[in-house]
C-alpha cells in the first residue's frame, strides 16, 4: 500500500531517481527546453523550481546546495549567471509543461517542460505606436505633392553631373610590328 508516498518513484531506486533528476534538471537549464514525458516531467518541476528559487540568492552557500543537487558546473553557472537575473522578480512557478500527446512506441504521455520567461510565443511585445492616417487631404498631402517636383530637379542635376564625370576614354595608337621576312618555300625538284 503506498500510504504516505507523496511522490512519484518513476519505477526507479532512489539512486537512479535522483542521478536522473539532476541530469533532466541540467538540460533544463542549458537547452531552456526539453521534451520528455508528463509523468517525469512533473517530478523535475519539483526537483528543479526549488533550485531556481535557491539561485535567486547569490551566495556561496546556496552556490554549494545548488551544486550538490545538480553536479554539473556549468549548468550551476548558467543557472546563477542568466536564469536567476530573469525570474528575479517572479514569485515562483519558473516552469511550464506542455503536453504534445502520446509516444508511439507505448503509448507514454509526452509533453514539453520548458522555463516560462525563455519562450517568446507567450512573450507579449510593446506594440509600436502608429500613426492615424486619414483619408482627408491636409498640410501632409500638399508637402508631399511640392516635393515631387524637388526630388525630380535633384534627379536631373545628378544625372548632369554624371554625365559630365563620364571620362572619354582615350584613342589607342597603333603600331604596327615587323614581322620577319616571309622565307620562300623550296620547291622540291620534280623526279622525272
């Protein structure tokens, strides 16, 4: 009976749970996505948003907790580095999962866990303001049509200038080479 179990072993011994937990915990925070199934996934966001939170305070003693949970340096440095500038403001949930359906092999729940401020789907962007037009002819209409006629003006004089820039290229001399005298063919003797 599994009284009192509140987690999910994974069918695994805890040495292998673990090892596994902090594996998926660093190629979480290096590839900022990873695809796995639901039931895993569930268990790395309880193993790795404790983590992130831990990061938030850069000391050296939760530097050495982070380190001895995940065993990988540079997802540590990563992690103190980029991730916890980011999610500094953010009060937790630093993960989100996303299902994509079943594997074809068993039929296995799949789904995507990925850090929730690194997709830029859901990243709302400042729209940029722009401008009303009108369908009115106003100050705007008049200056566009005087300056035509100056952008024209301008076109002709570059031209003009152009063309005077174009230097003619020069005549090339002949001269004219010797050659050897032509040698007269032998005519060979006709045997009779």
């Amino acid at each position: 009976m599994r009284h009192n179990r509140k987690f999910n072993h994974l069918g695994r011994t805890a040495s292998h749970r673990s090892a596994m937990l902090a594996n998926m915990a660093c190629s979480l925070i290096k590839h900022k996505r990873i695809s796995t199934t639901v039931a895993k996934a569930k268990a790395l966001r309880i193993f790795v948003e404790p983590l992130i939170t831990k990061a938030k305070d850069d000391t050296m003693h939760s530097r050495r907790v982070v380190f001895s949970n995940l065993k990988d340096k540079y997802a540590v440095t990563e992690l103190f580095r980029e991730i916890s500038v980011k999610v500094a403001d953010r009060p937790g949930g630093y993960t989100r999962i996303l299902k994509t359906g079943h594997r074809l092999g068993d039929a296995a729940d799949m789904c995507f866990i990925e850090l929730v401020d690194y997709n830029t789907t859901y990243i709302k962007e400042d729209k940029k303001s722009t401008k009303k037009t009108t369908r009115r002819a106003g100050k705007k209409a008049s200056e566009k049509t005087n300056t035509e006629p100056v952008v024209k003006e301008t076109v002709k004089e570059i031209t003009a200038e152009v063309k005077e820039e174009v230097v003619e290229t020069p005549e090339v001399e002949t001269v004219e080479v010797e050659t050897a005298p032509e040698v007269a063919e032998t005519e060979e003797p006709k045997a009779e």
